[in-house]
C-alpha cells in the first residue's frame, strides 16, 4: 500500500482529501504545519506528499528546501495544493522541482486523487 | 599826408575796435554759460549775463566779491582755484553754487587762466554750468535702478524662498552645469552642504557617495532628455528616488538645468504593502471557499451517502454561488495586479483558435441551460501564433462569452469568429442580447461599471470583466471596441498584433 502524506494546516481540506484518498486505498498520514510536516517525512518516508504553502511554523517553500537538503528525502515527488496560485509562486515552486501543482479553488478533491494516481504510477 | 593817413588808421582802428566790445557784449549777452572773471587773487572783476541769471545777483553784489563766497565749500573753490594757476585749466569740477536767498544749485565748473603778452597771469575765467536737470534726471535714474535691482532682488529672495521650502530635493546648474543651488531638501538626501559644491560641475566634485550614485543612476551626465532616472540611496536609511531633469528657461533661453529628486520610498512602501494584502487576502478568503467547494462536491458526487433529489439540487444552487464568489475574488485578484502594472507575466507563442475552443468547452453547460446557439466561425486557412499571455487571453475571451451568453435572451445566438491581416488578428464576438443603452456607452470598459439593463438582468455581475478585458488587450498592444443596437444585441471586437 501506497503512503501519502499531507500537509495542510486547513482542517476541513485535509478531512476531505484523507478521506477521499483513503477511499482509493492509499495509506495517509497528516501533518498541519510546516515543521510536523518535515518530521514525519524523515519518520514514515512517503510516497508522495501532497504540500500547502501558507502555513504556520514553517511554510512550504521551505519544507521542499529542506527536503532538497535530505539525500533521503529529496527524491519523494511532492504535489503542492495552494491557495493563491499568483504566477511567482508558482514559478518558484516549479524551480524548486516540484513534480505538479493545483489551485485549491479551481479543482476538487477527485481532481486531486487524479493527480495523485498519475505521479504513482 | 601823412598825418592825414594815422588820421584815418586810428579812426579804423577805433571803429574796429568797438565793433570788438559790441561782438563780446552781445556774445557775453547770448551765451547761455555763466561765465565769471576773476583777477590773481580771485576777486570777480567781471560777470556775463547768464551768470547773473543763474545767481540772482546783479554785477554790483558779485564784482569785487571772492569768487569761493558764491560756493558752499569755500575750500573746495580755493582748492580748485590754486589747481587752475597751477596747470592753466581745470575742467569739470562738480561744486554748489548758492544763489539768491540761499538757494542751492549744483554746478560744474571749468576754469582757464588769461595771460597778458608778457605770459603773466592776469586772471582766470570760471565757467559755470548748471546741472540741476542733469543731476535730477541722474537721480531718478538711480532711483529707478535702485528700485529695479530691489525688485529683481525680492525677486530672486522669493524664488529663492519657494526652492528652499521645496519639499522636493532640488539642484540648479547654470548653462556651464555648475552647481548654482543646492535647496535644503536636497542637501538633507544626499547629506552634504550647499557651500561644499556651489560653483562647481559633478565630475569635479569628489568624497561624496550619495551625489556619486545619483550621478550614476544619471548614466555620468547631466543633460535633459526628458526621462525619468530612478535614484536608490541607502544612507542613512534606505530611500527611493524619482529623478527627473528640468531646463531653466529664461525670456525663451535655457539658462541652465533643474535636478528634481522626488521621494518616492512612501509609494514603494504602499505598492509592496498591497501586493502582499493581495497575496493575504488570496489566501485568507480562498482557504474558506475552497473548503466549501470541496465539501458540497463530495456531497454532489454521493461520496457521504446518496442525496434526494431536492437536496442534490439546492446543494448544486449552493455549489454555483460559491464558484461566482471564487470568480469574484478572482476578478478583485486581477484588477489588483493591473493596478500595480504586472499583470502581463509570460508571454509565448499560443494558437488563438485553440484558446477559443478551449473557452466554448467549459461554457457548453451554461449554453445548454439557456437554450442558446453558440457558432465559432472557423477561419479557412491556419492563423499564424500571437505572442501572448496565455491565461489573460482566454480571461479576455471567457469574460466576453461569458457576457454575449449572459445577456443574450433565450433561444438567442453567439457568434465567435477570427480573420486575420499581415499585422493582426482580430475577433469578433456577436450576441443577439439586450444589448447597451446609448446613454452608457462610453463607461463600458470603467471599472466596476454596469449598464442598467445588465444589472436587472443578472445581479452577480462584477463590473470588472471590460475593465480587465481592455486592460489585458492594451498590454498586448490590441485594441477592443463594440457595436450595439439596444433590443438587438451587441458586437465586441478586438485586435491581437501578430508576431513579426
């Protein structure tokens, strides 16, 4: 079984896509901030992590920086769900490697899980 | 014979003679210079016409008088009067002539000694020119200078005075680009003194870091080109500058050169103080929308349990409010980002028609709903590719379907279609709606403006999709415009330049 993890500090968001993804038979584990986040990739070693960017304790910019940083870490694909999808941001998280991105308020959670399926195939 | 003859020569001489003193007399009569003649010692044995004029005195009072008594500086007359003996004339002397009654007239006096055959000294004449005209006329001339050079002073004092309390930094060159004022504003900027640089050009001026940079941002030169410099100085504190060069132009001709430096570090505060309120406001109130949309889709797809038909409908009511308020946020986003001017981010080579298809796919719903005709008129042969922002084309070409299909009535048509020239392509979107009143034409692309007629037909308008649509095909280098026929519908065309 697949591992996922999400980081996403909105708790309603992160009900959902657990759920949803649960529902696909991936195994998820959650983290609502930045630094939790982090631990529990070092910890657990997902398959793939889906991201937020605003964050507290520490944003997504920099969980990806760190996790670049990791010889371990770094090859996990990270799928980066934001809020505010302003161009800068995005260009940033894709220099930082990031296999694909999605704006919260133009998808949904099936979207989601579609994208999701695609980077562990 | 010979007696006979002196006879007559002496007669001759005689009349000769008197034909002489008549010739002075009447001379000394009409001549208007007063003239006095004084004997060694300086007692007047002699006085014409004009100078009993110009004393008041007749002969009696002024022959046997010491000339000097007629003067008010007796000194200054006996002074004078030694000079004449001494070099034989004297011209131009300057004195005060007092007259009858003590008046005072100011003069100018030349004098020249009379010598006898054996070249002794037997006397001098004065002449003595009254120069009270002249000298009035001199005063007032002064007086005028006097005034004039006072009134261009408090002139220059006010001037001086605006350019001081100048809240903007200010230098003055003359035409050789030396420095000719340094206000306090710009001392205080670039942290140095008036007197340090006054009369001097830039590149002779050295040590000073902060005119060095704004020497910099100028490219090494001080000319005006009519463009705008920017200045970032960062003693003592971090400060932006817009600077700007003005010519001095006196009656028609430059005089010299106006360095302008206009604070601008408050401005830059602000634009970066509201791109991150937008990037906070973008979060803030997406977070919740996004978290409805994804819970009532869950909903809608039965993920939770199954929904009556009812309640699967009103969820869907519920589910399209939220997308409008999300497209609301959007459009806020937008104009935003036109009014901080970067709104245009990446531009590259896109097919039109793709974008065009791309836009009708996600509308076929709605045309659906309304039971409308929507056509796109293909052209026939292949458009060449525009270089554009491809998101803020197909916004242009959402929000102009997006009104030809809302405003238009049921069973009505939506016509989109493309041609293109050597220089641009242009398209055309055509409803068969209710068209724009006249009255309200021409604030169709104002911002957050909508027609009367728009507002009872859908209530949900923003008034910002024109607003954004101009916007985006300006920066393009496009143009857009319409046509409208009230109860007939309305024509919206606009032009994209084609690569070159």
């Amino acid at each position: 079984m697949k591992k996922i993890l999400i980081i996403e500090d909105e708790e309603v968001l992160l009900e959902l896509l657990q759920k949803e993804l649960t529902q696909e038979n991936y195994q998820i584990d959650v983290a609502r901030d930045g630094q939790e986040g982090l631990n529990k990739a070092k910890e657990n070693k997902p398959d793939l992590i889906l991201l937020d960017i605003i964050m507290p304790k520490m944003g997504g910019f920099e969980v990806i920086e760190k996790m670049n940083q990791d010889e371990e870490l770094k090859s996990i694909p990270i799928i980066i769900i934001s809020n505010s999808g302003q161009r800068v941001e995005l260009d940033r998280v894709k220099e930082l490697g990031v296999k694909d991105w999605l704006i919260k308020t133009d998808f949904d959670p099936k979207e989601v899980v579609a994208k999701v399926k695609k980077q562990l195939e | 014979m010979e007696k006979g003859e002196n006879h007559f020569l002496s007669r001759q001489l005689k009349e000769d003679l008197e034909n002489l003193e008549r010739y002075t007399k009447e001379f000394s009569v009409f001549l208007p210079l007063a003239v006095c003649t004084v004997n060694p010692t300086g007692i007047i044995v002699d006085v014409n016409q004009a100078a009993k004029r110009l004393t008041g005195h007749d002969e009696t009072k002024l022959i046997g008088l010491e000339i000097e008594l007629i003067f008010t500086e007796q000194q200054l007359a006996k002074e004078f009067f030694r000079r004449v003996l001494k070099s034989k004339s004297v011209e131009n002397q300057e004195m005060i002539l007092v007259a009858r009654g003590g008046k005072k007239i100011p003069v100018n006096v030349s004098a020249s000694i009379r010598k006898d055959d054996q070249d002794n000294i037997i006397g001098c004449f004065w002449a003595i020119f009254d120069i009270t005209e002249i000298k009035k006329f001199q005063e007032s001339l002064e007086k005028k200078v006097k005034e004039r050079t006072k009134e261009a002073e408090e002139e220059k004092n006010k001037t001086r005075a605006v350019l001081i309390s100048l809240v903007n930094g200010l230098i003055v060159f003359d035409k050789d680009k030396k420095i000719t004022l340094v206000n306090p504003e710009a001392e205080k900027i670039l942290g140095l003194k008036e007197k340090e640089v006054l009369y001097k050009r830039i590149d002779q001026i050295s040590g000073l870091a902060n005119l060095e940079k704004l020497y910099q941002a100028l490219g090494r030169k001080v000319e005006w080109t009519g463009q705008k410099y920017e200045l970032v100085l960062d003693e003592p504190l971090k400060r932006f500058f817009q600077v700007s060069i003005a010519p001095v132009v006196f009656e028609n001709k430059t005089a010299g050169l106006m360095i302008i430096l206009y604070d601008i570090t408050r401005e830059r505060e602000i634009d970066r103080m509201k791109t991150e309120f937008v990037s906070i406001a973008a979060h803030q109130l997406r977070t919740p929308l996004s978290a409805i949309k994804w819970i009532l889709r869950m909903l809608l797809d039965g993920d939770i349990g199954q929904l009556s038909q009812e309640q699967a409908e009103f969820l869907e009511k519920g589910y399209r409010s939220n997308e409008r308020m999300i497209s609301l946020i959007n459009d806020l986003l937008n104009v935003a980002r036109i009014e901080e001017g970067r709104f245009l981010y990446s531009l590259t080579y896109q097919s039109l028609e793709e974008i065009i298809e791309k836009v009708i796919e996600g509308l076929s719903g709605l045309v659906k709903e309304k039971k409308l005709k929507l056509v796109f008129n293909k052209p026939k042969k292949t458009l060449p590719k525009v270089k554009v922002d491809k998101e803020k084309i197909e916004l242009v070409i959402q929000n102009l379907l997006d009104n030809a299909i809302g405003f238009n009535n049921s069973g009505g048509q939506v016509t989109i279609s493309v041609k293109c020239d050597k220089m641009k392509l242009e398209v055309m979107v055509q409803d068969t709606g209710v068209g724009i009143p006249r009255s309200q034409r021409k604030r169709i692309f104002a911002k957050f403006f909508r027609a009367d007629n728009a507002i009872k037909l859908e209530t949900e308008g923003t008034g910002l999709g024109l607003f954004i649509c101009k916007n985006i095909i300006e920066a393009h280098g496009g143009k857009i415009w319409f046509e409208s026929q009230e109860g007939q519908g309305t024509t919206f065309w606009f032009t994209l330049p084609t690569a070159q």
